[in-house]
C-alpha cells in the first residue's frame, strides 16, 4: 500500500510526506521521478536528505534518488517491495491478484480501485478488515489495536480517494520492469523486513541486498510483517534532526 496525504504527516516533526498529488504519473518512469525530485530540491534547496520507502513508496524512493545525486545521503527501506522481475514472488505473494491485473488490464484495475473507493466511504471498516484478513505474524494483534484502525482508515479514504489518480498512477509505474534502475541507486542503503511479511516476502529484501550497489544493513525482525516492521522503525528512529522524505 503506498499512503498519501496530511494524515501520515501529522506530527512528524522534521519527517516530510512529498506530496506527489500534483504531478501525473504516467507511463514514463523518468519524466515522473525527476519532476518528483525536482520538487522535493525546490522545498529543500540545500539541506541533506534521507529518503524513506515503506512498502510500494521503496520503488518511489529508490527510482528518484539517482535524481537528486548526493543531496541524499541515505535511504531506509521498510517492508520494501523490489520490482516483481527481481524474483518469483507473486506465488505466494498477498495483493498478487491486484499486481497481476494493474499488468495486465490496467482498466479493470483503476475499475477496481474506484470501488475500493467507494468501499472506504461506506463501509470503511470492512475494508479495513479485509486488507488485513490475511495477516501475519505481529500484524494480527496491529490490525485489531483501535487506535492503528483509526489512523488507518482516512489513509485508506485519501489514498483511494482524493490520491487516487497518483496510487494507480505509481502502481502501474511499479508493475513494469524497473530492476536494471538499481544499479543507479548509489547511496547507502538499510533494509528493515519483518520476516513474517507476505505483502513484501522476506526474498524481497533479500534480492534488493544482492542488487542495490551499496546495502549498509539488513535488518530482518523475527515475528513482524509487513505493518508492525514500520511500527517497530517508527518507534526506534524518528529522531534525526534532519529533514526526511518518504
């Protein structure tokens, strides 16, 4: 899931959510993350960055970086999902069925998001329920805390909603081949994966470690998957005092 909007950034502090809601998709990967990029050098000319991708927003981070050269000095992917040629991952892959179809019938996915849509407005907890019906590890007791639930669903409603246009724009972007682009991903690189992930299979990160050019750490969390790995992350790092993009 890649999440959009004014409610992941409440409070962050120094932490900054690009908004990407102005600048179309597409079909041309570098059109698309070098006007990201540019963005992001307008609102910070000068100050150094570390990138942040969870999940899909791994391909976003890792596919814009070589745009803003040595501004980013590094990028920590969290529950990342690595380009789909890297591996056979949709086998045994949870939203396979979602990345298969955005492939191939890109109609009938957008179809399909705009119903999700229409599933966030009126019945927003069951949506919630069945996004996390095959949850793993440490993500079941997440998907039933109330509070998680709460700052869930206006993601879910915004991301599927006024973000719509940008998340089936992204995902499109990331269903085609983009695995030759690692190797113009220069900057360091950590990876955090719960080893209980089936939205992001641990073999993910793993494969990522052996392309990307300059993987500092891999830090694989037994009995996390693919929400609970980003709680953990939040709750031990955000307190640099530089700004970062996710």
């Amino acid at each position: 899931m890649v999440l959009f909007g004014d409610h992941w950034a409440d409070g962050l502090g120094a932490v900054h959510v690009v908004d990407r809601s102005s600048i179309k998709a597409g079909a041309d990967p570098a059109g698309y993350f070098g006007r990201l990029a540019k963005n992001i050098r307008t609102r910070f000319p000068n100050q150094p960055l570390r990138l942040i991708g969870f999940s899909l927003g791994a391909s976003v981070a890792l596919r814009t970086a070589p745009y803003l050269g040595s501004q980013v000095r590094w990028i920590d992917l969290v529950s990342a999902a690595a380009p789909l040629g890297l591996g056979d991952y949709l086998g045994g892959m949870a939203g396979a069925p979602v990345f298969r179809l955005a492939r191939s019938n890109p109609t009938l996915f957008a179809g399909l998001v705009r119903l999700q849509f229409v599933a966030a407005r009126l019945f927003p907890g069951r949506l919630h329920d069945a996004l996390f019906a095959s949850a793993q590890g440490a993500d079941i007791a997440l998907s039933k805390d109330a509070a998680f639930k709460a700052a869930m669903l206006p993601i879910l409603q915004q991301s599927l909603g006024a973000q719509r246009a940008t998340y089936i724009g992204e995902i499109a972007l990331y269903v085609q081949g983009w695995e030759a682009e690692l190797r113009e991903v220069t900057h360091p690189v950590t990876l955090y994966q719960g080893v209980a992930d089936t939205w992001s299979p641990v073999a993910m990160a793993k494969d990522l470690a052996r392309r990307l050019p300059r993987v500092e750490a891999v830090h694989l969390l037994e009995g996390l998957s693919h929400y609970s790995t980003l709680r953990e992350y939040w709750q031990r790092y955000f307190t640099q005092p530089s700004p970062i993009v996710s």
